[in-house]
C-alpha cells in the first residue's frame, strides 16, 4: 500500500482535489486497499476552501509519504513559513511529489523546483518564472515529469496528473480503466498543450459549433466549405463569411489548427505509424503533415514523437516496481 499525503491551506480551490477520485477507483477495482490518502495542513482541523468548503486534516508531523501531493488556489501569495518547510522536509523525504495548478509555487518555495522543468497554469506561468529563475517554467504542458517531482497545469489538469501518477504505478491498462469510469473523453498526455483549439474558436452560435464538432469527428476527411457548411445548415457562402465573424479565421485555417492539435496528440501517444496518424488527421500524407508542424510547432513530428518517449523512458526507469 502507498499513503498519499494531500497538502492543504486555506481558500485552496476544491477542483485540485478532483484527480484523488483515481486513487479510490484503483482501490475498487484491485479491490483492496492499493493507496491510502491523508489531508494535511499546518495546524490540523477543518481548512476552507476558495469555495467555502470545508475538509477535516490532521496536522503536519513526522510522517513519509510514498508521494506528496500539495494543491493549488486561485489566489496566489507566499505560503506560511511552517507550510514551506514542512514541504522541503516531507518532500524530500517522498518518494514523489507533485503539485496540481498553482501548488507549484509552494514547490517553488521549498527550493524543490530549482533546476527543474515544471509547469503550471498558464494565467500564472509568468509570475512563477518571474518569482523563481531557477524554474524552468514551461507553460504550454498538460503536466512535466522532472525526476520524482511532478507538476501539472490548471484545473482538470490535476485529473491527468493523477491518471498518469495511478499509470506510473500500475500500468497504462489501469490508467485506462479508471479513466472511462471518470468519464474522461481523452486522457491527455503530459505533452499536451493546455489549450483547446475549439476553445480558442469560441464560436459564439449554436450551427458554427455543430459544424466545428463535426469537423473535429472527421479529421479524416477533406472537409470542404461545403461539406462544414452542410453541417451547420447554411449556404457556404453563409456558413464562410459567419464563420470568420465568430472566430476569427478561415474554415480552412480552423480546420488545419484542429488536424494539428489531433495530429500532435497521436504522435505524443506514440501508437500509430506517421503515415496513419496523417491519413487519421486527414493531412493525406506525411510530407505535407511535416510541413505544418515545423510551421506551427517548430519541430517536426518525429522529433516530437522522440521527446514524449524519452519522457515515458525517463519515468519507467525511474518508478519501482508495479504495485501487485
């Protein structure tokens, strides 16, 4: 059994205690106690959240933990000394710790980021690079592994660190199941970019938004004006000129945005071949699917498919044996 130990302090938003829920599903289903999770804070007792909940803790001690989690608020500001060096102490001492949306410049401060890659919601990104030089603050990730200390982006974020802490330990095909009982549409990896092409959209009518779900459904496709325009019942004339009026681009330029934001996916994933995961995402071939990614990404796809399994590499190597 592996104890969990959630570090909390007051207004911390509730949503960062959202990807536990895969601790527990992976309890039900060994069907024996796998993790055991505790909530600490400095002095113990109930701790309200941003939200005016509140959860029961008991007060920093002694204890270790197989792996710290401390959690994020919407409000930043420097942490208490007493919760600072309780994190360097525990942490230290784990034999991983992880931080969920803001949590990492509580990390930052206990000096467990120094030298390491971590991210974190993007709105506050700058302020923790600002705050610590020593951080190599990526802002554009799901989450980053840098040796035992993890940290993800904002919100549901947390949802995928966790998924990928439960994946560390007992596998991807347990990661998988529990991901389906959460109802996850897509387990992210930690590689992934913590915007949304459809959110960046924001079409503003219910029929642009049919024809941008129907788009993203069939990548495979060519995808023409006329075929998006069907979709969302208006003439392609229409359907072209409300189209730019609501977001800002070309049908032709959205739908490329959405093949490359598929495309990277798959390539991160590491499953496919290059020339299915073009023909998947509707590129057509591999050359033409190369050209954009070095336009958008800067990188071709193999050199992105090459760091994401080097990072996978990385992990394993590093984790202990499977839990039975």
């Amino acid at each position: 059994m592996r104890d969990i130990g959630v570090v909390l302090f007051p207004d911390f938003q509730v949503m960062n205690l959202g990807g536990l829920t895969a601790f527990e599903l992976a309890n039900m289903t060994r069907g024996h106690e796998v993790y055991r999770t505790s909530f600490l804070s400095e002095r113990g007792g109930p701790i309200r959240t941003s939200i005016g909940l509140t959860m029961d803790t008991e007060p920093f001690g002694e204890r270790t933990f197989d792996t710290l989690i401390v959690v994020g608020t919407l409000d930043v500001g420097p942490s208490s000394p007493g919760l600072v060096q309780h994190v360097r102490r525990a942490g230290g001492l784990a034999r991983r710790v992880a931080a969920t949306c803001t949590g990492a410049f509580v990390l930052a401060e206990a000096g467990l980021l120094d030298g390491r890659r971590a991210t974190t919601h993007w709105a506050h990104a700058r302020e923790l690079e600002r705050l610590y030089p020593k951080v190599k603050v990526d802002d554009d990730r799901i989450f980053i592994t840098d040796g035992n200390v993890w940290t993800s982006a904002g919100m549901t974020a947390g949802i995928d660190l966790a998924l990928a802490l439960v994946e560390d330990d007992l596998g991807p095909e347990m990661a998988k199941g529990i991901a389906k009982k959460l109802v996850v549409y897509h387990r992210r990896s930690g590689g992934q970019s913590q915007f949304s092409e459809l959110l960046e959209l924001q079409p503003k009518s219910d029929r642009i938004q049919v024809a941008l779900s129907y788009a993203r459904a069939n990548l495979h496709k060519e995808l023409s004006v006329d075929e998006l325009a069907d979709a969302a019942r208006l003439s392609p004339r229409q359907f072209s000129r409300v189209f730019r009026q609501e977001t800002g681009q070309s049908p032709a330029k959205a739908v490329e945005h959405l093949r490359l934001e598929a495309a990277r996916a798959m390539m991160e994933e590491g499953r496919l071949p290059i020339d299915v995961v073009a023909q998947e995402t509707g590129f057509a071939d591999r050359e033409r699917m190369r050209r954009s990614f070095i336009r958008s990404f800067g990188q071709p796809p193999q050199v992105i498919r090459r760091n994401a399994r080097t990072e996978r590499q990385t992990r394993t190597l590093e984790a202990p044996p499977s839990l039975p």
